[in-house]
C-alpha cells in the first residue's frame, strides 16, 4: 500500500505522517471530518487508531 498515497487528502497526510513516525503510532482525534471515515481500512493496515467524537453526527452526515 501506498502510505498516504491517493487515499488521504493532501491537509490530512501530516496526521498520518506524524503517527507513522512514532513507534507507538499515536490514536488520531476527528470530530466532524468525514473523510477519515473513508480511509479507516487503511488506516487499520498502518495500525493506526482514530477516536470518532462526534460518530452520531458523522453518521447523519454521511447519510446525505
């Protein structure tokens, strides 16, 4: 897999980046982005965590 290739916008690569960097690969945070929702399998094969805070918002978001 491409890391942060076609998959991930251009704004978002840095959070990847900096969680590939560390060995512990630190959780990503989102709020109200849905775009990460899209790139969660990949983010799974990085072994990278990302805590949703809003997923009920995101959930209607994502719906329209």
């Amino acid at each position: 897999m491409e890391i942060c290739g076609n998959w991930l916008r251009a704004f978002d690569r840095k959070f990847v980046a900096v969680a590939l960097a560390h060995d512990s690969r630190p959780t990503l945070v989102n709020a109200t982005d849905t775009d990460w929702h899209a790139v969660h399998e990949q983010l799974q094969q990085l072994k990278i965590a990302i805590i949703e805070l809003c997923p009920d918002y995101l959930a209607e978001r994502l719906k329209n």
